[in-house]
C-alpha cells in the first residue's frame, strides 16, 4: 500500500485529487475510496474511545492529526488548495471561487494556529514575573536597577506605594540623573486631546535621545495606566514613514527602546535612525555609555504582570525580557536580587 500511496502522490505534481485521478474512476472506486473509508472509521473509532481512554485526549484527535506511518500521505489543506487551484484555473469563475475560498481557509487556520500558539506560550508563562520578582527597599531600588541591566534585562519597577515613592525617587533624577518619560500622559494626549501619535512619539523622541547624548537612564512611568506601547505607541504601528526629510531612515519611538533595556537602540543602525541633523555631533550620532531604559507601575504586585502583559496591548513583549522589582518595606529572603538572579541564570 505504502508503494502504491507513494506511486499516486506523485502523480500530477501533487495535485491528483483533482486532476490525475479525475479520469481513473476505476482507481478511485476500487482503491482510494476503500482505503479512505477504513481510514474513516478508524478515525471514527478512535473519536468514540471512552474519556478514561489514555488514546483519547482534547476530546479526540483524527487519525490524520496523529502521528504515524501514514502521516507523509496525508493530503494538507494548503496541498488541497494549491492542487484545486491549478484545477479550476481551466474550469471557469465557480471552481476559481472555489479555489479562492480553499486558499482564504489555509490562511484562516494557520493565523489560528499561531494564535493559539502564541495563547499557549502566554498561559504557560502566567505569572512568572510576579513569581520570580525581586524585593527591595527603596534605599536598595539603585543597586537592584544596575544588577538587572548587568544581566541584560529591563527593570520593570513596582511602586504600589500611596505615595508613589518610586516615581517620586527616579523623577528627582536621584538615580543617575534619569529623565522621567511620562507613558500615561502619552495615553491622555492620543485619547483626551486628539494628538496624532506621530506628534506625540516625535516628542518623546526627543527625550530619548537626549537621554542617549547625555548617557543617562530613561525611566518610562506607565504609573496608573496601561500605556499601548505594543500595538499603537510605537514607530511600527503608528506607520510612520521610514525615510524622512534628510532623504536617510528616521524612526522616532521604536519597539525596539524596550530591548534589554535600550541596549539594542544603542547598536546600529538604530542612533542613525533617532538622531536628527541638530543631534548630530560633528556629523555623528554618539549614543553614551550610561544610557539605560527602565520602566515602574503602580499597579499592585498581584496585578500588574495581567494589565501590562495580559493581552496584546501593554509593553512590547516577550515579557521575558523584563525582570520585575517590587520595592516593599519587608522584602523576603527568597525573592532578593541575588537569589532571584542566581535562579534565572541556572
């Protein structure tokens, strides 16, 4: 059977069911439709198993989905659609439309399939960030910081304080002389105000490269809101053109800023990209050593990991790429810097 299987996928470059086959009824009658009939009920059988059944699982899976030695004769959808589009190219507009229909459900089921996968990989890590924070106090906010950018990853603060001391703490540049970038004023512009994003990301520019001359730390304060810098508050999807008025690639506020921890904005072709002839320093964009990108919340520990990563919208993702920091008057001794770290690093 394998030989025979193999002998007729063959045939007509993979297109048989429409065309090879189309005038080998006899083929069909006495062969393939015998075989897909056993297949069927196999595949019928192996649905109704009982739930205890350890064949059985997510409700039953097709004969056709599982693996084994039939699996390289298995027909996909995309083989279906691409062999009934040669098909109804010389039959008219119904099997065209047809053909159409086919190739609009491969692009259907493959954008599902990615969604789930993307789900899958989102429930697998939920809570991962709250669980593996670090605690500190305030008066040790500054050394969690630079031990989080030694390792790479952006510093994603926690302040659920009522007064906001962290906020208050980096605003006051009492930190490397950061520069507070204020998310939630972003949102209020876009939403309140009416300001096209380009206008709102172009001054934020502004300050990012500032910070990027000067070499000092861009904290990004989302505080009470959920800043979108993942699907609108960005270059990417805000569309902006990529070629601006010098003729070379400009970008004002890309995805790319929350990448461990600005680090990558830092590489090129990216300081080309962000600095304007006016930043330019003897005709070069200099980005400093210094430069960092952090950003703080003030949702509660136990809620923030779902408001800023649990959809689409929030920071860019994976949120792999942050590492968490709750400043709290009693931090534990399993959740301090070099525990946590140490942990991440195994």
């Amino acid at each position: 059977m394998a030989a025979t299987l193999s002998r007729l996928h063959g045939m007509a470059d993979g297109g048989y069911l429409y065309e090879a086959l189309h005038d080998n009824l006899l083929l069909l009658k006495d062969l393939l439709y015998p075989i897909h009939e056993l297949m069927a009920l196999c595949t019928k059988a192996q649905l109704q198993r009982c739930a205890g059944s350890a064949l059985r699982k997510d409700g039953g899976t097709a004969l056709e989905s599982q693996e084994g030695p039939w699996q390289k004769f298995v027909v996909s959808v995309q083989e279906q659609a691409d062999a009934f589009q040669a098909f109804a190219a010389k039959q008219g507009a119904a099997p065209q439309a047809e053909a159409a229909r086919l190739q609009a459900e491969v692009s259907r089921q493959a954008e599902e399939a990615r969604h789930a996968q993307e789900e899958a990989a989102e429930q697998a890590s939920a809570g991962q960030l709250q669980a593996n924070r670090i605690q500190v106090k305030l008066a040790d906010i500054s050394d969690a910081i630079e031990a989080v950018l030694a390792a790479g990853k952006t510093p994603l603060v926690i302040d659920s304080s009522e007064q906001h001391n962290v906020d208050t703490f980096l605003s006051y540049g009492k930190f490397m002389h950061c520069m507070a970038l204020s998310g939630k004023k972003m949102v209020v512009e876009k939403t309140q105000k009416k300001r096209p994003v380009a206008e709102i990301l172009e001054e934020a520019r502004v300050q990012v490269v500032a910070c990027m001359k000067q070499g000092r730390p861009l904290v990004i304060m989302c505080e009470n809101a959920v800043p979108d810098f993942a699907t609108t508050l960005n270059d990417e999807s805000a569309q902006l053109p990529a070629q601006g008025q010098t003729g070379r690639p400009e970008s004002s506020f890309p995805s790319a800023l929350f990448y461990a921890a600005g680090a990558t904005v830092c590489q090129e072709p990216w300081p080309q990209h962000l600095f304007r002839d006016d930043d330019l320093e003897a005709g070069l964009a200099v980005p400093r050593d210094g430069f960092s990108v952090l950003v703080t919340t003030r949702f509660k520990v136990q809620d923030f990991e779902e408001y800023l990563f649990g959809n689409k919208y929030g920071l860019p993702k994976p949120k792999e790429m942050y590492q968490a920091i709750e400043v709290t008057d009693e931090p534990t001794a399993e959740h301090t810097t070099d525990v946590i770290l140490a942990q991440l690093r195994a």
